[in-house]
C-alpha cells in the first residue's frame, strides 16, 4: 500500500452530514432512539455466553450496545490478523450478526487506543516500541503511560508511519464493519480513539517534540498566523520562515510579550487533538465507515484543555466524557454535566462507569447509581453503561460474563431506563437564560503556568504549591485570579437558584445569543477576536458581566482596546476593592465607586448592557462561602428580572425543573451530608407523582420534600 | 523482576468485597495540617498550607532547607514540612522515562521514582520530620512491594475477612514465579455457599472450597474487619500480628514456612 498523506486524508473527508443526530437522539431506521448503551467486550465473554448476555442487555431495556474492537486482540503477528478463523472467541462479524439478530444496535470502538485495561491500551507491542513511531518527551525521552501491569511510550499521533500501521488494521476491519453498518447490519456508531489528551498528561511541555509533531507544530502556526511576518511581530522575533520555531520546553519567561509563543504551543495541543481524530475519521471514512455516528471519549467528567469540545466535534459528531466520581466530588459532575449540556451536540457519557477498573477510584454501588441521576439530572442525554458486563479487569457490572446478574445494580439500571422512557426526559428542554463561560485564553495560560504529573500526584505535592506565581506584568497574577474569579461567579450562580449552563469562549455568537446574560472573567488581555464577538453579543441585546480588567491588550500582547472602545468602559483608577461579607452592592447606572466599595459600572451598548466588576471577591470555594459572590450575580443580574428557579430559602439542595412553559419532571438532590428539606414550587391544581416509586403525592401545589444527605428525587408534574 | 504478570487476570473479585477492601487503605488525614514550600536557589516561591491554602507570608529568602523546614514545622504548628526544589519533579520524571525498560511492571517503574526521590531526599527534597514520609501514598507502594516480596514466590493466597460472621471482604491470589498471575474473591466458588457459624473455625470450608474449584491453598489469612483496620495502621504490624494470632483475631492458615520464620 502506497505510504498514507495526512492532508490527502483530512482534505478528502467530506464532512458528513449530521442527520443521524436529532435533538437528543439519534434517528436509526426511522425512529428516534435515545443513546441509552452499554459496554460489553465479546472477545472477552465466553462465546457460548453471548447470547445469554446478549439477552440479558435486552432485559434491561438497552437498545444500543457498544463494543471495543482491540488492534492487538486481533494482530496475532505482525500484520496478520484473526477475526475467528483461528479463535472463534474473536469472531467478530459473528458477534455482530448475533446483535443484528437479536435486535441491537451497536457502537464499536476499534481504536487504535481503546485501553479496556488490556496490555498497552490495545496497541500491538511491535508499534509502540518502534522508534519512528513514539512520542517525545521535552527533555528527548520517550513519553511513559504509567498503565498497569505494563508502562508503555505513548506513539506519536503526528506519526505517518503510525497511521500506516493503523491503516493496515484498519484495511483488515473496516470491511467487516462495512458489511454491518445500518441497515445493513447493527453498526450505528463508531468511537475513535479513547482518551487521547493521555499524551499530554504531564504538564504543558510533557510531549509531543518528535519531529513528526514538529511539522504538525508549524502547519498550525502557519494555519493561524497569516504570514510569518504576522508571527514575527506577535512573537517579537525575525524567523524567516515557520520551520525555523523551535517549540518551548520549558516556561523559561517572565515577560508577557513572550507569553504569545507559549500560548501557541498550549493552543497547538488542542489542533494535535483534533488533528489525530480527524486523520483517524478519515481513515476509517476511506475504508466505506460513512454514515454514522463518530465520537471519541475523555476520560474526566469536565474536560481540561487539551481536550476542547468545540475543536474535537468539528472533527467528529459527539465528544463523550467519563463518570468515575465519588458523592463527595458532586460538584465536578455537576460542573460537567452542565458544560456538556452547554457544549455538545449531544450531551453523552461514552464512559457512564458502573464498577471500575481494579486500581481505580473504589466506588461504591450506590455511588454509582448516585453520579448516573446526577448527570441526567444536570443535562446528560446519552449515555454508555461502561462496563454493563464484567470482563477480565473490570469490576462490579450489573452482568457477569456468565450472564448471572447483581441484583442491585441491574434491577436499579432497568428501573431507571423505564423512568427515563416514560418521562421521555430526553425530549424535554429547561430555560436557561445566563451562561458562565470558561476563558480558554486564561485556562491555557494557566494550563501553562502548572507542572503537576502523575508523579506530583503520587508523591501528595498539591498542583496549587506547582503553580507558578509570575505576574509576567500583568495587573495580577492571571493564572490564579482567573479560576478564583470563575468559581466565584460559579457559586453565586450556584446560590442564586437562576438556571445557568457553562460554555467556552470558542463558542460562536449566535450560540452565545441563546442566553440574555453571560458572565466572563477578563483580565490584561483577551484576543482581538474574542473582544469582537463579546461586543457583537451586548450591541445584539446580550448583557455581559466581566471584569476585574478590561481588557487593553490582543492575544499578541500588543494594545487592544475593542471591547472598551465600544463599551466606553474604563477601569477606575483605584480599582478592585474587596468585597466584604454582606456590604452593600448594588449596580447603578454608569456607576464605579471605590469609596463606598461599589466598583463597577453599567453601561447601554446597542441593544445590550455591558457590566463590568471591578472587584475581587473572597475565595468561594462553596455554596457555603457564597454569601458576596452571590450578592454580585444577583445585582447583574437585577435589571433583567430573572426568576430564581426552585427553594431559594435553601440553597443547600439543588433543584433542576425540566420543561419550558411549566415543569413537567423536577429533579431534586441534596449534595450535602446533612438532611435536608425543600420546598418543590408547582401550581396549586398540579400533583407530583414520584418517578421511581410511580406513588402520587396525596396533596395538590407546593411541597415540602425531605431528603437524606446525598439522596435525591426525581418527581414528574401531573396535571 | 516484575512482581505482576503481563498476562496476569483480575475477574470474579466480588465488587463489594474489592470496595471494603481499597476503603480499608489508610489515607493520612492531617489534623494540623502539611505545609508544603516550593524554593529556588535560596528563596521559597511558593507556600500552601494543607487546611489555609495559598501562604504568600512565608515566602522569600531562607538560609539553610533543613533550618527553614525544622523552624516552620514548629512555628506554623503543622504535622509536616515539605519542601522541594522548583524543577526537580519534572527533572525525576525525565529521568526516569529515560531509564524505563520494556520488560518493567507499574511496580517496578514506580521503584525508579522512589529511588530517584530518596536520592534528592535532603539535597533539592525535604521532608520535616523524616518519618512523615512514611505517611505518603507512595510510601503506600514501598508496603505493597514489601509485602510482595516478602510471600513467597509460588503461592495461593487466600484472603478473609469477617464481619459478623459475614465475609465482608475476600481476596485470594495466585503467584506463580513471584508474579501475580489471578486476582479474584470468593465469586469465583459459586455457586458454593459459605455458611459460618464461626469463622474461626468454618474458614477451613473455604479453604477446602478454593481447593476444589481453583487449587490448594499455601497460605490463608483471616480475620475480622476491626482487627484488619488496625493492621493496617499499625507501625509495627508483624508484632501486631503475632499479637492478635495468640488472641484468636488472626488466623493464618497454611502458614508457608518462609513466612511461619518471620511471625
């Protein structure tokens, strides 16, 4: 086979259009399926079992099921591959055909990385330990996962030579695949790659400087800067031309006009990202896989940078996300659920974990079944049960290998699928009329500001004490105000019981204008670009809250004032007083006082209103702590006269009412370890019938609802 | 040599037991808190202080590591000092992606960074006072290897822990050629059922059940869940458990003779 051309392959995809997704669903053969699967592994599961397991998903209400296709399950020498010719347990065609038969739809994920606990994540040994292939670290080493049992050098996804492996296994499946795509066969699906950020998991300057990655660098600084000129006078150097960059190794500034250079290289990780998943869609979409779905996973509930959303389903139709957390860590599933539910075309948990891996986080069942309502609770509208089947390293799913079930987690999945079916949760929306947005400028700087690795982890050194505290000139030290700032406004939002969802500064403008207000940290500097749609959203009759700063300066750190040239904004000259506990802060019209400690000002721009805070407000790193931050939220918020959704006499218990017009299902969820009481708001003819037990409540309008510490209800509305 | 097998297997481990069993881990919780300093050249950069967060206060220049670290322990009235070098993690992890070998297990690799890091102990790493290390996750990982290479190296294990005359936990592991080769619990016996009356005495029906389904056992371990917290967090725990043998808390049955020497 004639070597493999990245660009031939990215240039030749035609982005395929996105018809199989609707709304929440996926429209297969005519009906409107919900993404409702589970993860079961055939080359793992006896085969005179797969029918009875096979049976046992139907048990449960799952229409979908998805599985991993591993590289090195089916190399069983160097380029020879086995699809049950030799072992039948590898028959994957025949394990297809028995879906079909019995009726489900699947996804498979034939990698190249699927990890599924196997030996080197699924790659074939001989790949990872060739040298043309592996990643490189900054200091010229290879770039170690530290999987169990066996540590592997990650391959370089820039790699030609990779992707010609790849594509000699991708030659061997994907006729397969082809002879079982829908309608044909049960194939609706296909996730590419899992977990690819992995590559990045040690700090900013952890990989990829293989020279293979070092094209890939320059094709994107070429691809974003006009000309090298342009480059030149960002970065402030005289490079002839872009091969000529040499990519950072290590943070070695503390000057902000050098800041840009680094901003690229953080930037450039996410492209690799996208670029990888987009070479791999079209390896597969040259091999006839047209026509479904294409997602990928990250393993973290609330994605960090690398891992850009915007970016990666440009590339492919879905990016899903992982749910491994303890009750403890409610929060971050909530945070997650709600970006996703901002951000994604469909809001999916490729990794929906029940049970775990051995070596990872010891979940227990209720936990887990805790995280699952959580997310849908928060906007989650698809899921994967991963694993629904037990395999060998894996632990805790609701049916073994032998099809024996455990009753508690089975009778709880099949009880929940029903409630989702009959309150048809994923056809009902929610007003959410404000927006928190993440400042991808700000996280990657201060992505790049963190040294933490996995060996930081292990040794119990905490990622605030590796954070670099450099101001490079700035008014303050961005990379620890910004995250400060942002949880503020997260937990005054949090407080305020206003719905809100959280998006990301690469979302477009019309996307933004869905929302009448938006709240976004901005400091020293903020691109020329973004400063541009922010002024777009407010003259289109948006209200944005930012501040401490306006910006002055361009992502090339050289004068930009767009946003406070049209906004007329200026920071006062004595700036950012403290908010204290409880003092008064109330927004007037063009009004910025320091005296009186009121900093801020309101001003009319087009159709909109711009307001800027120029405050810092105290650490709030709770709903406990959110007293001033939720103050702030509720003066921005004041003149568009939002109403709170649910209890606001207690701000403990998170309430989500699905349903535009009236609230149709109401999900009610103490986070706390305390018990707790809340007070559900319905109209007085409306009864509440509880959604798991199918009981009515006896009473007509508002109730009082106890709940245990970390217990929950979910109630659909009965006229 | 690799203490886990490359083709090693985990399946029919009992979710529940495996939960009680990584729960029992002892996790260090520190009632006055850990300061940890971050310095270059002869100035501290960056203070965090485990129960207050960011300490700017305590930044700036110092004269000797051991001094600053033996002083702010007592002054800051905190369980520990830790203090490192900036650089010096990134440095170790170059250092030891460099020296990683195909043929190495997870344990072994993390053995590269614990030898790594005991050579920069007192050098560009300080820990104040010496035994808190003890108290460190990757501390936890030198007890697992030691524990490790003290059975011995062909073995079935079995693992069982009581509550209430309940199995509460179960575990039992096969190593072959000092390699773990299965990982499993008293799933894998079903559809036997294990009634127990006493478990100091009705474990030997477990033992003859592992015998019959999987192979004969070589060392059993049983107890009760209190007593096996405390082994856990105990400093001394092959006294504590030649202790608790004599009381009955304990039992190992068969005891290998390598190990019968040591308790």
């Amino acid at each position: 086979m004639e070597p493999i051309s990245i660009a031939d392959e990215v240039s030749s995809r035609v982005v395929q259009p996105l018809l199989k997704i609707e709304g929440n669903t996926i429209r297969v053969e005519g009906a409107q399926l919900p993404l409702y699967s589970g993860s079961i592994d055939y080359w793992q599961i006896p085969l005179e079992n797969w029918s009875k397991v096979l049976d046992r998903i139907i048990g449960l209400g799952f229409r979908i099921i998805s599985t991993a296709v591993p590289w090195n399950v089916h190399e069983v020498a160097s380029d020879l591959f086995d699809f049950g010719t030799t072992d039948k347990q590898r028959d994957i065609e025949g394990f297809l055909t028995l879906c079909r038969q019995k009726g489900l739809y699947v996804t498979v994920r034939p990698g190249p990385c699927v990890n599924a606990e196997l030996n080197y994540y699924g790659f074939p040994k001989r790949v990872l330990y060739d040298p043309e292939i592996q990643a490189v670290s900054a200091y010229g080493t290879k770039v170690i996962i530290p999987a169990t049992p066996t540590p592997f050098p990650m391959p370089s996804y820039a790699s030609e030579k990779f992707y010609d492996e790849v594509s000699k296994f991708f030659d061997a499946i994907c006729p397969i695949f082809a002879r079982h795509l829908t309608p044909a066969g049960p194939i609706i699906g296909v996730q590419i790659d899992n977990e690819l950020p992995l590559l990045f998991m040690n700090g900013p300057f952890s990989a990829d400087y293989s020279s293979h990655a070092l094209r890939w660098y320059h094709e994107f600084l070429a691809s974003k800067y006009p000309s090298i000129g342009a480059l030149n006078r960002a970065y402030r150097t005289r490079y002839a031309t872009f091969t000529d960059i040499e990519p950072p190794r290590a943070l070695a500034t503390t000057e902000r006009e050098a800041i840009p250079r680094y901003l690229d290289w953080m930037e450039f990780q996410e492209y690799y990202v996208g670029l990888a998943l987009s070479v791999l869609a079209s390896l597969l979409w040259s091999r006839g896989i047209r026509g479904v779905i294409t997602f990928h996973n990250t393993r973290s509930t609330f994605p960090s940078l690398p891992l850009n959303i915007s970016k990666t389903e440009k590339e492919l139709d879905l990016q899903g996300a992982g749910l491994y957390l303890k009750m403890p860590r409610y929060d971050e599933l909530r945070r997650g659920a709600l970006y996703l539910s901002t951000v994604s075309r469909l809001p999916f948990l490729a990794e929906g974990g029940m049970g775990t891996w051995p070596w990872g986080p010891s979940l227990t069942k209720s936990e887990q079944q805790f995280a699952l309502v959580v997310a849908l609770m928060h906007g989650i509208r698809g899921f994967n049960t991963h694993m629904l089947v037990n395999r060998n390293r894996w632990i805790g799913s609701p049916i073994s290998e032998s099809a024996a079930i455990d009753d508690q987690q089975y009778t709880f999945l099949k009880r929940f699928l029903t409630i989702l079916g009959n309150l048809q949760l994923h056809t009902l929306q929610r007003n959410v009329p404000v927006i928190l947005l993440r400042n991808f400028e700000y996280e990657r700087l201060h992505a790049l500001c963190k040294n933490n690795n996995w060996l930081t982890d292990l040794i119990d050194i905490p990622s605030e004490l590796l954070l670099t505290n450099r101001t490079f000139s700035y008014t303050e030290t961005i990379q620890k105000a910004y995250p400060a700032l942002w949880n503020a406004f997260y937990w005054g939002l949090t407080s305020s019981k206003i719905p809100f969802g959280i998006g990301d500064t690469d979302m477009d403008r019309p996307a933004l204008s869905q929302y009448q207000a938006l709240f976004l940290p901005t400091f020293d500097f903020m691109s020329e670009d973004l400063q541009k749609k922010i002024v777009e959203y407010v003259v289109r009759g948006g209200t944005a809250i930012i501040g401490p700063e306006v910006p002055y300066l361009g992502s090339d750190m050289r004068g930009c004032t767009i946003l406070s040239d049209s906004a007329k904004l200026q920071a006062p000259s004595s700036r950012r007083p403290l908010v204290g506990l409880h003092d008064p802060f109330t927004l007037k019209k063009d009004d910025v006082r320091v005296g009186n400690r009121v900093a801020g000002s309101m001003k009319a721009h087009g159709k909109g209103t711009f307001i800027y805070l120029g405050i810092t407000l105290p650490p709030t790193l709770s709903r406990d702590d959110a007293v001033d931050a939720e103050n702030v939220v509720s003066q921005s918020l004041k003149h568009l006269k939002l109403a709170p959704v649910g209890d606001v006499q207690n701000p403990s218990v998170d309430e989500v009412y699905w349903g535009t017009r009236s609230p149709q299902v109401i999900f009610l969820l103490n986070p706390t370890n305390e018990p707790q009481s809340v007070s559900v708001k319905v109209a007085q003819r409306n009864l509440l019938r509880d959604g798991w037990t199918g009981e009515q409540l006896p009473q007509r309008g508002p109730q009082e609802i106890a709940l245990n510490a970390y217990d929950f209800r979910i109630f659909e509305v009965v006229r | 040599m690799r203490r886990i097998a490359e083709n090693y297997r985990v399946f029919d481990v009992a979710a529940t037991h495996w939960t009680n069993l990584l729960n029992t881990i002892p996790h260090f919780f520190s009632e006055r808190g850990v300061l940890y300093l971050r310095y270059q050249s002869s100035e501290i950069t960056q203070a965090f202080h485990s129960l207050q967060g960011i300490r700017p206060d305590l930044t700036g220049p110092f004269s000797t590591p051991i001094t600053v670290v033996q002083q702010l322990q007592q002054r800051e009235d905190v369980d520990a000092v830790i203090m490192v070098e900036e650089g010096l993690v990134v440095y170790l992890l170059a250092k030891i992606q460099a020296a990683f070998k195909p043929e190495m297990d997870i344990l072994q690799y993390i053995e590269l960074a614990q030898e790594g890091l005991k050579e920069e102990l007192g050098r560009r790493f300080h820990v104040w006072p010496e035994e808190f290390w003890g108290k460190s996750t990757f501390s936890l990982f030198e007890r697992v290897q030691t524990l490790l290479d003290a059975l011995p190296p062909n073995i079935v294990f079995v693992l069982g822990i009581f509550e209430e005359n309940q199995i509460w936990a179960s575990l039992i592991l096969l190593r072959v050629d000092g390699q773990i080769r299965l990982i499993t619990s008293t799933k894998i016996l079903e559809p036997f059922e294990f009634e127990i009356k006493e478990w100091q005495t009705d474990y030997r029906s477990l033992l003859k059940a592992v015998k019959e389904k999987l192979a004969e056992p070589t060392m059993g371990f049983f107890t009760d869940d209190e007593t096996f917290r405390f082994l856990l967090r105990s400093d001394t725990p092959l006294a504590f458990i030649a202790q608790a043998r004599k009381t009955g808390q304990i039992i190992i049955d068969p005891v290998p003779s390598r190990i019968r020497s040591r308790i």
